[in-house]
C-alpha cells in the first residue's frame, strides 16, 4: 500500500518518514538527489545489485532501463535519474517489505517518473513517499505535516531592487563535442540565444542538456565549432566564464567554500578580475542570502538542511551581476508555494534584460514560464 | 572500536591518500602529498587516542596498498612510514585540534602549530624511510632528494646516512604542506560528521 | 587463481626479488613472472609497457646519480675505495631490475582479475569481516571522490575561480578544489551513514554478499605457490 507524507517545506516531513520507516525497519531508503539513492558500497552497478539481490523473488521486477548493458558502469557515472532508477530495480531484486522515498522521484523524467508511481502504487509491499509536486496520489494514504520553523525565503524581495540591464545574444554555430571514448553528444549544432528570454531545454536522459550548459560556462571544450556574444568570439573553456550564472542540479556541486562567507569571497575576487562585470558588494550579497533564508555569512553551507541549500543555490542568479542564467532543475525538493515564486523570478529577471535558460522534467512548473522550448537530442539543437 | 561511521572515516581518509597521492605522482612534483588522509583521519577521531592510531594507520595502509596496485607500486614498502606518521599524528599534532577548529582563525597558533608537528612528522617520517629508500631504491628515489643524497655521498657519507640527511632535508617541507591541508579540511569538515566519530556510547 | 593464492604468489615472488643480489637470479624471477602472465592469457604486453614506464624515468635519475654526479658504488663507499663508473653502473643495473621485476609482480597479478568485479575479488578473499568490508568500502568511496573531483571542477569553473586550462591561478587555487571534494564526499557519506544504512542495514546485506562461499585455494594457487617457493629459494641459494 501508498503512504504518501504531505507538506509544506520544512514541516517535517522527511523526519515524519524516518520514523515511519523505523518503525516498519528494516526497509529500503532512496534519499534525495543520486547521491542518496545508492549503497555506497559498490564500484559497480553489477556489484550493486548484487548487495541487494534476494535468493528468490519477491517482488515484480522493476526494470525501466536494460541495467545488463551498465554493468560494468561505475554508479556515480550514471546520471541523476539512472541512478535512482537503479535504486527501484535494486529493490525490485530485494526482499525488503517496505520502500522509502525522499523526493528523488522529482528528478526523473516523466515516462520514468509514471512508470515509478505505477510500480509503487501496486501494492504488494508499502511504499512510503515524499513528493512535492504530488497531491495526494489516489488509493495512497496521506499523513499531514505542518508547521515548523523554516528557512523563509522571499523570492520577491529578492528580485526586487535589480535593475535592468543588456545581455549578449547567444550564437552557437557547428557545435560538436562528444565524450572520450563515447558516442556523439554534439554534430554541428547550431542555435541563436536571445537576450530577454527564457529558454527550457528538453530532451532525454544524456541527450545532452546539462553538457550544453557545461560547454557555454567552459567546463567542456568542443572539439569543433564556435559561440559568439553579440558576433565576437568567445570561448569560456579558455578566458574562463564571465556570462553564465549557473545554479547546478545538485547544490552541493557548485559551492566554493566551507562557508557562505568563503564562497563570497571567492566568487567575488574571481568576477573582480573582470571589468565589464559589476560585482555586487559583499553586503549586498549577504542581504540576498538572508532572504533566500541564511541569515549569517558565517553560515557552514554543508550543515543547513539540503532544501535550504537548494534556495541558496539560487544567490548568483538572483544577484544580477551576471547577464545570462542557467539553472538546471531548480524546482527539486521545493514545495509549490517555492516553485510559484520561482517562476515569478525567473519571468522577471528575463524581463529585466537577462537571458534564461532552465532544465526540468516538471511540465507544470514549466508551463507558468513564458519561454521558448530547445529540444536536445540527436545531437542537434532545435 | 570499529563503529560503522569510524570504518567510513577510514575509507574516506584512505580514498582521500589514495586520490591526492596519486595525482601529485601523476604530475611529478618533488613532492608527496600521500598522507593527508593518514593525518586527517587521527585528527577526525581525536581524543580517542588508541582508536585514532589504529584508524589513521589501516586508512594510511590501504591507501599505499592500492596505490601500489595502480599507480606506484614501491609505495606499500613504506608500512612502517605510515605507522609512524599515524603515531605522531595521533599523539602530537591531533592535540592542535581545537586551534585547527578555532573560529576566526588566528594565524600565529595555527600556522605555528602546523609547522611545528609538520617538521617532526618530516624527521620522523625520513629516519623511518631511510632504511626502505636505502634497501629498495638503492638510495635514489626519483625525487629531487636524490641530488641530495648524491651530494653527501660525493662528501663521504654512507648510503644510509645520506639518505637519512637528505629525507631530513626534503621531508618536513612535504610533511608541513599535508599538516597544513589536513589541518584546513578538519577545518571544513561539517560537525556533524566529527560527532559521528566519538566511541559507541553503552546501551542504557 | 584465487585472491589468497595471488597474494600468496605475489608475496613470495617479490620476497625473491629482494632477496636475489645479481642480474642472474633476478633473471629467474622474471623467467617465472613471464611464464605466469602468459599463463593467465591476459595481454603481458600491457604490463609490461606500464613497468617499463614506471622504471624508466626511475632509471634515468638514479644512472644520473649514481654514474653521473657519485660514480662509484655504495659498497666501494663503505670500503673506502676510489670505487669506478662501471661499479656503479652495475649497482643501478642490479637494483633498476628488481624495481622492474616487483612492479611487472603486480601489475601482471592486478591484469590476472581485471574481469572480477571488485565485490567478486573481496568475496574470495580470506581475511577478517572488517578488513573485507573496509576494502569494498574505500573502493566505492574513490569512485565517488573521483566524481567528486569532476563535479567540484564544474563548480569551480562555473564559479569562474579557474579555468579549463592549466594556469598558475589554477594551481593557486587546487587547495579549494580539495577541500570541495573533501565537502561533497563527506556529506555523501554522512547522509549513507546517518539516514540510509542504518534503516536498510545495508551492511548486514554486504556481508551476506561477501560471505557466499567461495573457495579459500585452488589447484591452480598450490601449484604457482610451490613455483614462487622454490623461486625464492634459488634467489637465496644464489646468493
């Protein structure tokens, strides 16, 4: 059967599941974003099967994906979603009764996603789930939490007092890039980013949308093509990046310092370098983290709780001191009330002059942006 | 001793030696940077000091071991440089801890204590070596020390002796270097994780 | 082969190699590290070509060293005498060898389970519950630092504090590196140690995995067993 745990942010609800899960114990936990869906005691996704392989079946396999032809594949190669795909088929193999989710359903695309409801709403071992964009998922059984201190986040407060400004036009011509030793990601794709826009790139699992972003902020070097800002050249995997604030889909992969303080700091010397850029002063930025909810700069990033670094994930973008805006699944692990004021956010910075470019699997969210959809796939842009 | 969070710690520091070791060798640098993880982990699991020994040692035990399998396969010879550096870690420079944590950072005690328990984790971790460096490598080791050890043997000395001295030269600089970046990553390290670390409490 | 009988193996040929004193015994072990690479069918070239990689800028320093700058051999040192070039020639050849021959021991027992999953190579390895788990543990755990290290970079990079190519502000800057992959790892771990093993008990699980039976020697492990003794016993009696 479904036991479905409802709330707002910070209600409590991941506790409310621990305890259920306690009490239920032992049961099979799938944390939030991939790096809580696995063990962590494997090399392999064939070694992690293993681990959680019963002698004799028990459940339905859950096989969305041919996991075989990965078995070699080390996990945390995998993308976000396989590997919580490979969590559900790990206890499809198992022989635990009970099933725990913390939201790690949110980051999968949305055949995925349905296929997963389905398998857990089947009801022959209980499933307990935490999801922000369910409502009650029909023959689930809901408990309630509310209240609770939270980490208040006034995103349009945040926005506020910025002011407008230009951005460069994007033109990506003849991009091609691929992984060593892997297949095509990129074959002379070509595709023009407006200023003033926002942009949602579509597309499957590893077609490609998150490379994209890595290219245009100069993590990855294509192995041909050209960009140009406005017809002059640029290349970010050289010169380094000067135009992208990117907020990543894990927030503890962008951060630059223990602290909030000491990321600052650093980001600030590095735009500094830059005379185009007006790097917001360190005041300024402390008054934004504080309504996104951090209140000190003092402030450990790694020891707030994961949805507060998540908002805080949002401080660059929300800043303006950078002209274009990537953000790759902002709405994981936020509630609606959060997803409502982010659209509202992003639909003003592109008013103010930036340019946006969003990933997400959440259609709903998606569709409150007035924006233009890129789909990604067969190595071209559209 | 060997609570579940502790055996991670010891992964960890041991991946940790394992990761920065390797990519220093990768780069050639007269320089190690192997046992960061070998000194954070006596740092991390401070003040239980026995625990802290056998914790630093095995994490700075694997580390060489699979290192030797993949990238250097000398490494595993120096055992009984790990054990002693695991000592002095535990012993000495673990009782920096609360400076190493102090908030703001007060630069005279810190950096003091560093170079301090860095330099004697170098002698110790030079006199220890000699004998390997000597037995194994004939002296030369492929590091910049080994024009210095050619310079005390053109003076005269014994093999052993010179690649005594010239561990004694080179080594507290290297040493000093990984006090310093285990010092900064204990620094960093959220508390949480360090409170995991303490000894299983009695079921009551 | 089993992991107990290639460690064995492994051992006893490496204690050969320290032992022998002249190119003649190490010779011998060399012979018997071929015969065994050959044997496993695995491509010796591969190790070969990485032992030789290792050895020769090793080489290169130590006939610099030691020809070069001291010329003379350390024995010639300890007696006191002019001692000659070619001494010392010899000595570098000699120790230059034995390197050679223990990285070529490892690599070509390394390449012999390559196909193994590295759960599959623990679960046939004799030794104490913890020291099996500790070992699957800190394999999984360098995996995840090593994507640790390509996500801290991305973060880096998008930060704009360095970029792709190598700069001196780049190696200023490695230190933050470190500590954000010392950070992304660690908080993984607390979240597996706090939240997701205990409800699971996965590590029970692990030990169920590892402790499937498998055979503690085989035939094939008594067989090079007896071949590495009686190899290290040539390298003494050669002496």
């Amino acid at each position: 059967m479904g036991e479905f745990i409802a709330g707002p942010s910070f209600s409590g609800r991941s506790a409310a599941l621990m305890e259920r899960l306690k009490v239920l114990a032992p049961a099979f936990f799938v944390g939030p974003y991939a790096e809580g869906a696995l063990s962590g005691l494997s090399s392999t996704v064939a070694d992690e099967i293993a681990i959680y392989r019963a002698p004799a079946r028990v459940h339905t396999e859950f096989a969305p994906l041919d996991f075989a032809a990965f078995a070699a594949r080390k996990p945390p190669t995998l993308s976000g979603g396989e590997q919580v795909l490979l969590a559900l088929h790990c206890f499809s193999l198992s022989d635990y009764g009970v099933i725990g989710i913390d939201t790690a359903l949110e980051q999968l695309d949305p055949a995925n996603r349905d296929r997963a409801l389905a398998y857990l709403s089947q009801g022959d071992f209980t499933a307990a789930l935490i999801d922000n964009r369910l409502d009650r998922p029909p023959g689930w059984s809901t408990q309630e939490c509310s209240g609770g201190p939270a980490f208040a986040c006034d995103l349009a407060a945040a926005t506020r007092d910025l002011k407008p400004r230009a951005a460069p036009a994007i033109a990506i011509e003849n991009l091609s890039f691929n992984y060593p030793g892997g297949r095509d990601i990129f074959r002379n794709a070509s595709v023009s980013l407006e200023p003033a826009q926002t942009y949602r790139l579509i597309g499957p699992n590893g077609a490609g949308k998150t490379t994209l972003f890595k290219l245009l902020a100069g993590v990855l070097a294509p192995a041909s093509g050209t960009i140009a800002l406005n017809g002059a050249r640029y290349a970010p995997w050289r010169e380094g990046n000067r135009i992208f604030a990117l907020a990543a889909q894990n927030p503890d992969h962008q951060w630059c310092g223990a602290t909030l303080g000491e990321d600052v700091a650093r980001r600030r010397r590095a735009l500094a370098r830059y005379d185009e850029i007006t790097v917001p002063g360190q005041a300024t930025l402390a008054a934004l983290a504080a309504l996104l909810g951090v209140g000190s700069l003092d402030q450990h990033l790694y020891e707030l709780p994961l949805v507060a670094r998540k908002r805080l994930s949002w401080l660059w973008p929300l800043s303006g001191a950078l002209p274009w805006i990537m953000l790759d699944e902002p709405t994981i692990g936020q509630d609606r009330t959060m997803r409502a004021a982010l659209a509202g956010a992003i639909s003003r910075l592109a008013a103010l002059g930036h340019g946006v470019v969003f990933i997400t699997h959440d259609d709903e969210f998606a569709a409150t942006i007035a924006h233009r959809a890129l789909r990604v796939a067969d190595g071209t842009v559209t | 001793m060997f609570t579940t969070p502790r055996l991670v710690a010891i992964a960890l520091c041991a991946a940790l030696n394992f990761a920065i070791g390797n990519v220093v060798y990768l780069v050639k640098l007269p320089i190690y940077l192997d046992s960061i993880g070998t000194i954070l982990c006596a740092l991390l699991i401070f003040p239980d000091r026995i625990a802290a020994i056998c914790c630093a040692f095995i994490a700075g035990l694997i580390g060489v071991i699979l290192s030797g399998l993949v990238i250097n396969p000398f490494l595993p010879w120096f055992t009984f440089s790990v054990l002693a550096i695991a000592l002095v870690s535990a012993l000495l420079t673990a009782r920096a801890t609360d400076t190493f944590r102090a908030q703001p950072l007060v630069p005279l005690p810190f950096f003091g204590k560093v170079i301090l328990y860095g330099v004697i984790t170098g002698i110790v971790s030079a006199v220890v070596s000699a004998p390997v460096v000597v037995y194994l490598f004939g002296g030369v080791t492929g590091s910049g020390s080994a024009f210095l050890v050619a310079f005390f043997l053109k003076t005269g000395e014994q093999l052993l002796n010179a690649a005594v001295l010239a561990g004694l030269t080179t080594e507290p600089i290297d040493k000093t270097l990984q006090v310093l970046v285990a010092a900064l990553l204990y620094r960093a390290t959220p508390r949480e994780f360090i409170a995991m670390l303490r000894p299983a409490q009695p079921a009551t | 082969m089993t992991p107990n009988g290639a460690i064995a193996f492994g051992l006893l040929v490496i204690a050969a190699a320290i032992a022998a004193r002249d190119l003649v015994s190490l010779a011998v072990v060399l012979a018997l590290l071929t015969v065994f690479a050959l044997a496993s069918r695995r491509s010796i070239v591969s190790a070969l070509l990485w032992s030789a990689g290792i050895m020769l800028p090793l080489a290169a320093f130590m006939a610099l060293v030691w020809v070069g700058i001291v010329g003379r051999a350390p024995h010639e040192i300890a007696a006191g005498t002019e001692g000659s070039r070619a001494a010392a020639a010899a000595y570098v050849t000699v120790v230059c060898t034995r390197l050679f021959v223990i990285a070529l021991a490892v690599q070509a027992l390394f390449l012999h389970f390559a196909a193994w999953t590295p759960l599959g190579f623990v679960r046939a390895l004799t030794a104490p519950p913890v020291a099996r788990k500790l070992l699957v543990l800190t394999l999984s755990l360098i995996e995840t630092i090593l994507h640790a290290v390509d996500r801290a970079r991305t973060a880096l990079i998008a930060g704009g504090i360095v970029t792709r190519q190598f700069s001196w502000r780049n190696l200023r800057h490695g230190w933050i590196l470190v500590q954000t992959v010392w950070l992304i790892v660690v908080v993984i771990a607390i979240g597996r140690t706090r939240d997701k093993w205990p409800i699971e008990a996965t590590l029970s699980r692990l030990d169920t995995a590892l402790g499937a039976s498998a055979p503690r020697l085989a035939a094939a492990d008594i067989g090079w067993g007896a071949a590495g003794l009686a190899c290290l016993i040539a390298a003494i009696g050669l002496r």
